[in-house]
C-alpha cells in the first residue's frame, strides 16, 4: 500500500468493511442509512450512511464513477425517471421519508432543488426561467408576489444588477457564468430547504467558478448544501464536510480540513495525493 504507482485497479480487492471518520452531524437536515442503488443486476452504490448538515456544505469526491452523482440523485429522487434504478435503505429529510409512497416526488424537488454540471436554462425569457417553479406550485397571488419572488431569487443568486434591464430577453442569451447562476435563481424561487449541485462550475471559467464559489459560501446560510466536484481544490474552498467515494463505496468522511490534511483511510490518501484517480 506504501508504493507509490499505486493503480486505481489494484484497489478492487480491497475490503471496505467500515466507513472511517464521523458521519453523524449533530444538526442533520438530511440522514442517509443503509442506502443502496441498482440499476437492473447491477450495485451502483453500496451501503451508504451519511448526515448532511444544516446550513452547511458538504462535498462528494472520489475518482470518476464512484458513484457520487449516483448519490446526490438518490436525494431528490431523480433516480425515479430511470426505469431500471432501485434504490433502498432509509433517506430523511427532517422527519419526512423521501422514498416513502405517499411523498410526491415533485413537492420533494421543491423542497431539495438540484442544479446541474452544465447551465440548462428553459427556453424562456429570463423572468420566466426564475418564475416557472412559482408558477407551478402555486405559491404566489399575484403578478406583484411574483415579482418580488424573481427579483428577491435573483439577487440572492448574485444575478439580479447584471439583468434587472434584460428580464424579458431569453435566459439562453446569458453567459455561461451568469446562466448557471440564472438555474440557481431558478432552484431558490422555490424556497428550497436543501440544493443539491452536481459540479455546477466544471464548465465555466475561472471567474465564473469564483463567483459560483462565493455564491455557495453565502447560500449555505440559509440552505443546506451537497456538492459533487471532481476538483478537490474546490471541495477545499467550499464545505465545511467532504465525503470521499470509492468504486460505489462512502470511503471516509469527517471536517474537510482534516480528510484533506489528516485523512484516516489509505484509499483517501492515496486520491487527496494524486497517487489515483
């Protein structure tokens, strides 16, 4: 284990036999016991127990395919639009129960918003694209309520002094910065307990992934927040937890400052330190 051209494919018979570091949180918004996710035959993710955090971020690394994405659907249920996908084990929101029967998985996406890797914004103006979820759900009056919604969700995202001249113009004439910023304004308009992103800058620049940084650090004091990120710099500059994943496996998860600095797992190790992954 000490060689240092350590391959990724010699890790494959290593026993995973119990996840090192705490994953409990004191002030959980979501418990995640015993999870695990089929696609058909096959595991996806294995016996996976963790706690997020309120109000703070909690990032999912591990090399590619390790089942981190996987995860993070497994929170607000997007996994339900794939057929062959099954997913077991107890997930808590609060109290609530998101995989139980009676939970419409579409209030549950209200409650747990998502933004994904590349900026998707509909093909609507930039008003609309902030007032859909509104809309749908029926949480304003009127047009009054609905534009206090959309300024108040644009500015809350960092958005709204760059656009408060263009707000019927298309969302998708927008930056590539400023267009993921218009889908977190677009996850906030609905007043979300938890946002899930899935490496919301690996398409953006480096300004842009600055200011979406910053804009994580000032969300989490009103929501909780996981993020998927293959740039471990990232998770460094952003969470408070970090959670490493290994070939469908919740390897390690403790304060990010010490998985990056004192991680108890060699499987950790070896990926913090480049020797993988």
């Amino acid at each position: 284990m000490n060689n240092l051209n350590i391959k990724e494919n010699d890790l494959s018979e290593l026993a995973l036999t119990e996840t090192v570091g705490n994953i409990y949180a004191d002030n959980a918004k979501m418990s995640i016991r015993n999870a695990d996710v089929y696609y058909g035959e096959k595991q996806a993710i294995h016996n996976i127990s963790l706690d997020l955090a309120q109000h703070q971020v909690t990032a999912l690394i591990g090399p590619s395919g390790c089942g981190k994405s996987t995860f993070l659907r497994c929170l607000n249920r997007m996994n339900d639009t794939i057929d062959i996908c099954r997913v077991t084990g107890q997930l808590m929101l609060d109290n609530d129960d998101i995989y139980a029967k009676d939970l419409d998985p579409v209030l549950l996406r209200a409650r747990v918003g998502m933004v994904f890797q590349k900026p998707n914004p509909f093909p609507k103006s930039i008003y609309d694209n902030v007032a859909y979820g509104a809309r749908i759900h029926g949480l304003t009056n009127n047009k009054t309520e609905l534009d206090e919604i959309v300024e108040t969700s644009l500015q809350k995202a960092g958005l709204f002094n760059e656009v408060k001249d263009r707000l019927k113009e298309p969302g998708t004439g927008l930056s590539g910065g400023q267009q993921q910023r218009l889908c977190i304004a677009r996850t906030i308009a609905v007043s979300p307990e938890v946002i899930l992103m899935d490496e919301p800058a690996s398409a953006l620049d480096p300004i842009a992934t600055a200011i979406i940084e910053e804009l994580i650090d000032e969300l989490k004091e009103k929501y909780t927040i996981a993020i998927v990120t293959h740039s471990m710099q990232q998770a460094a500059r952003v969470s408070q937890h970090t959670a490493y994943f290994h070939m469908g496996k919740l390897v390690e998860m403790g304060k990010t400052e010490d998985i990056f600095t004192r991680p108890e797992h060699k499987l950790t190790e070896n990926y913090i330190t480049g020797r993988f992954g």
